[in-house]
C-alpha cells in the first residue's frame, strides 16, 4: 500500500466513536446519505451485556444485545461504512481544521466526530448475580419482568429510594437493600420513602443462592436471615465516559453528560455526541432517535448540494462534472446493494 492509498483508507468525512445503538445509527445515517464514515468500537458496553433485548419495536427479547449489535455493524458496512475494532485513546483537531482520531492501532482523520462512548454502570460489591439473571441497572427495561414478583432495590441514594417507590407500581414485595452503609437521600425522601410499603434492610450481604437456570433465587444477610428475590436493581450512579469530550472542549452539564442539542451538536464545531453519554433516558430507542438526528445533522453540513449563491457567484455554476455529490467508496456500495444500474 503506497502512502497516499494509506491517507485515503484513514481519510473519512465522519469518524463515529462508539459501536452501540447510538453510533452505529449516526454511521448508518451519514453512510446512506453519501459520506464516508468510520466506526472505532472498542467493544463491550451495556447494550453487548443484555441478555435479552426488551423495549426495541420489531426485535424480539429471544435476540440478545451482542446478536443485535452483530445485525447492525453487518448492516452498515453493507450500505458502505467501514468498522474498525479499536480503542480510541485521543481526539484533536489538526491544522487543517480536520479532525485527527488516535487508536491503539492506528490514526484516522475525519471532518466531523460523534462521541458514542456511553457510560459504565457503577457496581456494588459482590455476592451478586449475573448481570439480567438478577441483576439489573435499567427501570424501564426490566420493570415489566417483576410483575407480582419479589424485588429488592440496592443503594443508599436518593436513586436508589426513588426506584425503590417506583417499582410498587409493578409489585406490592420490594426491599432496598442499605448493605450496612448510611442513607444518604434527603429528609424529604425519608418522610417519602417511610410513607410507602417497602422494607428498608440494613445488614450487609453476606451470601447469594442461584436457582439451576442461574438465576438468583436469595441472598443471606449478616442478621442471619435470607430473604428471596427473583431480581433487582443496583442504583450507584454511573462514570460517564467524556474524556474524549473533555480534550475537545466540550462543555459537560452538573450530572456530568456531555451538552447538547437536539440535534447532538456540542459546544465545539463538527463535534457530536450521541446515547448513554448525553442527557435524557438511557434507553435503546432514545439512543437510536439520537443517533439519526446527529447524522441527518452532519449531513445538513456536509453535503455538497446546493451549492450556495455566494459559492455560485465565486466558483460558476454546478456542473454535470460536479454531480453527485456522493463518496465513491459510498457509491460503489449503494451500486453493489441493488440501487443502482451498471
């Protein structure tokens, strides 16, 4: 490979940084709309642990989140876009005005970048279940599975007492588990949370018992007791990931997510953000809704089509040489997937 077809495999108009539902959208978006892009996934995050996949319209809880993830990176790379398994370690705009993308393998540069790099999940100290065998983070995915069931909340926060009120709505049999820490919700919350049918349990685990399908079946206590749950939500807050954001100036909000707009643009130009790593719920549906108006946004500023009267005016009118204003990497693509004509 000679130095300039080097350039040209790194090159790309959009850089999407993060492979969950978020970003492989925005890719899947910019990519159909004509404009090289590159995903840089460094793999694993908290769609790739779902067991199952609830609250997505037209999948089914049978496919689980690495099977669903699989579809979605197939289905970019189909329309065009290029996927690389790699961890970004630094984003800086270049003097040129690009973007210039550092991974542990090698360098891209890229017009525009999407921040997709979500957050973690803040876990307690074991015993504890499997992740969707037990344990679980997402209310509003999982609260369906626990109708009339025994449930237990594990926190000490004013998250943990709120989903622990919460989840009355789905059964009548819900314990928050302090795990011997102090409370730390408001007078508020306390006065609140006392006034509800929930069973605030002091004493720290000392034990765990799984049923034969590995799901949990009890957890033993320090007083002695054991007490049984078909599962339950852990409420320690989570670490954003915006490092990367951060390097680039992007402005954060008091929670910690990076700002945006409704569109994802940040505070810096040419710089998105998208899912788990911006405000809102943390849900695949609003990832995915995120995700295509980031991408419809950077090709709002990426397409070449229509030309400005200023640019006529200066360059002369567009040509038939001009059009069409797609990558030929995309075009090549679009032609191969069946909607073009050789």
């Amino acid at each position: 490979m000679t130095e300039t077809d080097r350039e040209d495999a790194t090159r790309f108009e959009v850089a999407v940084v993060g492979g969950g539902p978020a970003g492989l959208t925005a890719a899947l978006y910019t990519t159909r709309l004509g404009h090289d892009t590159v995903v840089l996934d460094r793999g694993g995050g908290r769609a790739a642990m779902m067991l199952e996949t609830h609250n997505v319209i037209g999948v089914t809880e049978d496919v689980s989140g690495n099977e669903y993830l699989q579809t979605a990176r197939e289905q970019i790379q189909e329309y065009g876009a290029t996927y690389r398994r790699d961890f970004v370690t630094g984003v800086e705009r270049d003097g040129d005005g690009r973007f210039r993308v550092e991974t542990n393998e090698d360098g891209y540069t890229a017009d525009q970048v999407v921040l997709a790099t979500g957050f973690s999940d803040a876990r307690p100290d074991p015993p504890l279940p499997r992740t969707g065998r037990g344990l679980h983070y997402c209310l509003h995915c999982d609260a369906y599975m626990f109708v009339d069931e025994p449930v237990y909340v594990m926190g000490h926060g004013e998250s943990a007492a709120h989903v622990a009120m919460i989840m009355l709505n789905f059964t009548d049999d819900v314990d928050l588990l302090l795990r011997g820490d102090e409370p730390t919700w408001s007078d508020d919350t306390d006065r609140q949370l006392r006034a509800h049918p929930v069973d605030v349990v002091d004493d720290e685990l000392t034990g765990m018992n799984k049923r034969e399908d590995g799901w949990l079946e009890s957890f033993e206590f320090e007083d002695g007791s054991v007490r049984e749950y078909t599962g339950g939500f852990a409420m320690y807050g989570a670490d954003y990931n915006t490092d990367l954001a951060q390097g680039l100036g992007c402005d954060l909000t008091d929670s910690g997510t990076i700002d945006v707009d409704d569109h994802g643009r940040t505070n810096v130009d040419g710089v998105y953000a998208v899912g788990d790593v911006t405000p809102g719920h943390n849900q695949i549906p609003v990832a995915i809704g995120e995700g295509a108006k980031a991408g419809l946004a950077a090709h709002m500023e990426l397409r070449e089509f229509p030309r400005s009267l200023d640019e006529i005016d200066a360059d002369g009118p567009v040509t038939e040489g001009d059009v069409p204003g797609i990558s030929p990497a995309v075009r090549e693509a679009a032609r191969a997937f069946g909607t073009g004509d050789d």
